[in-house]
C-alpha cells in the first residue's frame, strides 16, 4: 500500500509537534483512532484476497506496534516534561515562616498535685504512689471499717468482679488512705510520706466527680502530736497560696480511721475570696487499730492523718467555682493555666 513506510515518519512527526498531552491524544486519533490511518489500512484488508490479507495483516500490524511505541515514548517525554516544569516552579522558599506548633500544658489539677509535692518534699515528706484498684481489705477494713458496718457507706464506690491473689474483692480505691497501710507496711517509723492520686466514689455533680484526685499525708513516730498536723497543714496552706493572709479551723468531725478526727477548714482573710470557710480537708490523729493494722504497736507509735482533695486545692488556687470542667478536656478552659 502506498504511502504507508512513511507512515511511521509521519507519526513520529506529528507526536514530536504535540506539545502536551491534549495535543498528542489528538494526534493519536489521526492514527489510531476510529477515523486513522492505521485504522483505515486494517479496514481495507477485508478487500483482499487470504494470502495477501495475511502478508499484509502482518505487515500493518507490525506497523501499528511500531506507532504504539513512538506514542507512548513521547507520553513518557511530555510526562518529564511536565515534571521538570513543575520542580522549577515550586521552589521552596526557606524564608517563609513555619506553621508554629501547638504546646501541650500541664492539667491544673496537676500542677496543684506537683506544688502539693514539691512543699512536702521541702520538709522531708517522701512521696509515694500505689494501686487505683485496692483489695477492700486496704481500702477499708484495715483502717478499721468493718465489714458490714455502716461508714463504709460514707464512700459507695465500684467492685471489681475480681478478687486479687489472696481472693479478697477489688473495689477502686474510695480515697487514698489504703496508701497509709501500704506505705507504713512497707517502712519503719519515723513514717513521714503523702501520697497523691486518683480516687473514685458513685457521685456525680458540680462538686463531686465519679473520678477525683486526693493526696494523703501519714506522719507516725514517737511522739508526733495533733500540734504538728496543725503547724505542717497551716504551714502547708501558706505554702500552697502563697499568702499568710489565710485563717485555718480545726473542725470536729469522724473518720473510722483517726480519733480524734477534724475536717480542716481555711478562709482568705483578704482578696476577692475572703472571708467564706471552705472545707479543704479530712484529718485526725491515727487510730490504734490503724497503728496496729501498720505492723506497729500503737502504745509506741502515734502520730496524724489527711487527706484532701486536689481538685478542691486546684479551684481555690485558680479561683474555678465548678469541678466539671476539669474533666471535659476543652482548650479554651485547660489553656488559660499554661501561658
Ligand atoms: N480518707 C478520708 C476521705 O477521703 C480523708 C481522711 C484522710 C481523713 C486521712 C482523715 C485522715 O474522706
């Protein structure tokens, strides 16, 4: 057939002319397409006797390959083509600012639990950490809340359907006083460690969260007395405000654990929150049976008790009138304590 050796010259022509991709598909459709020329030649076969159409059958598809080949290496062309302008366009400009990265902050609750330890540590408390999940041994009956006996319904907490190597029952720890056995267990007197870390109860409301933090105080030793638990707390409290313009109570009260037993109170005596008495903490003097329940013989040993609650700590310091928030992770609330 006429005019088709150089059919390839003129497809490698007519691809070579093509600038972009749009333009050599178009060429494409002048040789393969249903209107092109290697299309037409293949048509015209059907004219042809058997032995010539397979002579030229071959002939044009060795042809057709032949096309296929210079189109896709001029694809392969456009393609780096295509990619060189673009790496030569988008330089990097180093000079532009960065996108900044967001900080993380410490939770106030945590700082209010991080400066609760560092004052302690200041004078020679040893800081300790135990398990949320306590046998109810620990949590209550050894700081002598007997079983079955009514004060262990001042803390309703959750059992765990699980009992622990020696087959007691596990509950979540209702306060942190398991930490004084644990601990005291664990040391021998002079006793003087606090013990921060979550506790949980079944309450829910704006003061109360089913999940809250407290830290224990335990001092025992020879001769440690209900004056020391008032010159280390009101020292503590001091500390922990930053103003001596404060006035703390000793107020009566009942723990199974201690007696006599007292629920601290403070009160700002200047500044936007003075003059209202807040309740900040339990305490007492440790109870025989407690001291016992130690490993230690009570006629020896005495010494105090408390125990108190961050979040309380952390809302004064911070001046937050509700707990909640504490726990709902929102940025615009959490951010404001880490600038
Ligand atoms: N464990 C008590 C509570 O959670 C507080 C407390 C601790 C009281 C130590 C006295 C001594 O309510």
């Amino acid at each position: 057939m006429a005019g088709s050796d150089d059919l390839v010259e003129r497809a490698r022509e007519r691809f070579a002319q093509a600038r972009d991709a749009a333009a050599l598909e178009n060429a494409k459709a002048g040789f393969l397409g249903r209107q092109g020329a290697v299309t037409a030649m293949l048509r015209g076969l059907a004219a042809l006797d058997p032995a010539r159409k397979r002579t030229e059958g071959a002939r044009i598809n060795a042809l057709k390959r032949e096309v296929e080949a210079l189109l896709e290496q001029r694809r392969a062309e456009l393609a780096q083509v295509e990619l060189d302008h673009r790496l030569a366009a988008e330089t990097l400009d180093v000079t532009l600012p960065g996108r900044g990265r967001g900080r993380g902050g410490i939770h106030p609750v945590i700082q209010a639990w991080q400066r609760v330890e560092a004052i302690f540590r200041s004078i020679g408390f040893d800081v300790a950490d135990g398990p949320e999940i306590e046998n109810d041994w620990t949590n209550f009956t050894a700081l002598n809340n007997p079983e079955n006996h009514p004060a262990r319904s001042m803390q309703d907490t959750f059992y765990v359907d699980l009992n622990d190597a020696q087959g007691l029952p596990l509950v979540l720890r209702t306060h942190t006083s398991p930490m004084q056995v644990r601990y005291a267990r664990m040391n021998t007197p002079p006793i003087k460690v606090i013990a921060p870390g979550r506790t949980y109860r079944v309450d829910n409301d704006a003061t109360h969260s089913p999940m809250f933090h407290q830290v224990e105080g335990l001092w025992i030793a020879e001769d440690i007395s209900f004056a020391d638990l008032k010159g280390v707390y009101t020292d503590f409290l001091r500390a922990f405000f930053e103003t001596d313009a404060l006035s703390v109570r000793f107020r009566s009260s009942f723990f199974p654990f201690t007696e006599p037993s007292a629920e601290i109170d403070m009160m700002f005596t200047s500044g936007p929150n003075r003059g209202r008495w807040l309740e900040i903490s339990g305490s007492g003097q440790v109870h025989p049976v407690v001291v016992r329940n130690f490993g230690l013989d009570p006629e020896q040993y005495v010494g105090f008790a408390f125990g108190s609650g961050l979040e309380r700590l952390a809302m004064l310091r911070y001046g937050v009138d509700d707990l909640r928030p504490f726990f709902e992770g929102d940025l615009r609330f959490l951010s404001q304590f880490n600038r």
